[in-house]
C-alpha cells in the first residue's frame, strides 16, 4: 500500500505449476508500471531470470487464467491471449523490483515479500489443521468401535438371562439301585 491506493498483494499471488507466483500485469500494477515496460526490463535483464526466478506461461494455462480471473486479462477481436505472459515467484518478484529500479518498485517488494510470507505461514498453518483433525478423526473412529463394543456388551448384560431348560421326569441311576445305595 502506498500513498492512498491500495494494492492487493495476496489476490494477485496464485498457484501455476504448483508454485505461487504473480503475473507480469499484476506485479506491474503492484510496482506502479505498465506491463509492457516491466516485461522490456526483464528482457533486458534476462540473465537475472532463471526459470526458478520467472516463467513464461503455456498458452494453455494463459487461458485458463484468462477465464477465470476477468479482472486479469480483457480479450479483444478474437478472444485469445496474444502475448503468453511471465510469472514470477517470489524470488523473481524482488528481482523484477531491482531491475525496474524505480523507488515505488523496491518500496512494494517488501511488502510482496511479505504478502508471499504471509501464504506460506497460512498453507503451513492449514497443513498442521488438517494433520490435527486427520488425527482426530482416526481416534475418534477407534472409539467409535470402542463405545459400539461397550454399548453390545451393556444390551448383552441387561437383556435376561435365558431361562435353563429343565428335562421333565427324573434321572434313574442304575448302578447305584443295584448294590442298594441309594
């Protein structure tokens, strides 16, 4: 945030290829630029760009990132994307500001830096959640097996007890009304 405009720094970050990153037009609206100059700096900077820095997005995923972000891209005449845009990590982000050179550009990487800070305090945060619940849902599922047992065991106790089944007559014990005992 600079002066009174705001900046949403955290909105503009988003998962390509399984890495946050910011694309070019957004890092530029961040640092105070038009697209097209940030994208001539890094091309004349381009040895600062390892592809772990910045990469330039398939067209496939320029268009899928097209339709779903409308703020992102505004399509004309035939509804494609002309120019496959870069994206940058982190890493590429703060480099982006060093070669752009301009007092708004490094001012605003700190506060990229710390928007990127910020989300991967979150997913770290959710990861622990969702281990922690997995947890509880695995001990509540053992008790769950527990307490049905418990419950079986009580119905067994208070159910009555079958009555024993007598023979009806008597018993003759031969041996013994032999020898007189008896």
């Amino acid at each position: 945030m600079v002066g009174s405009k705001t900046v949403p720094i955290e909105n503009a970050i988003i998962v390509v290829r399984g890495q946050r990153v910011i694309l070019a037009s957004g890092l530029a609206r961040i640092y105070g630029v038009e697209t097209r100059v940030l994208n001539q700096a890094v091309k004349r900077n381009i040895d600062k760009f390892p592809e772990d820095f910045m990469f330039r997005l398939a067209r496939s995923e320029a268009e899928e990132i097209a339709g779903s972000r409308s703020q992102s891209v505004t399509l004309k005449r035939g509804q494609n994307v002309k120019y496959l845009p870069f994206a940058f990590t982190e890493h590429g982000a703060i480099m982006a500001a060093n070669v752009l050179n301009s007092p708004r550009a490094v001012q605003m990487s700190v506060f990229v830096v710390r928007a990127f800070v910020r989300l991967r305090q979150m997913v770290t945060t959710h990861k622990e959640m969702a281990a922690k619940l997995a947890e509880l849902e695995r001990t509540v599922a053992t008790h769950n097996s527990r307490i049905r047992s418990l419950f079986e065991a009580i119905r067994q106790l208070m159910a009555p007890p079958e009555p024993k089944k007598r023979k009806i007559g008597f018993l003759v014990r031969e041996k013994a009304a032999r020898y007189g005992r008896g």
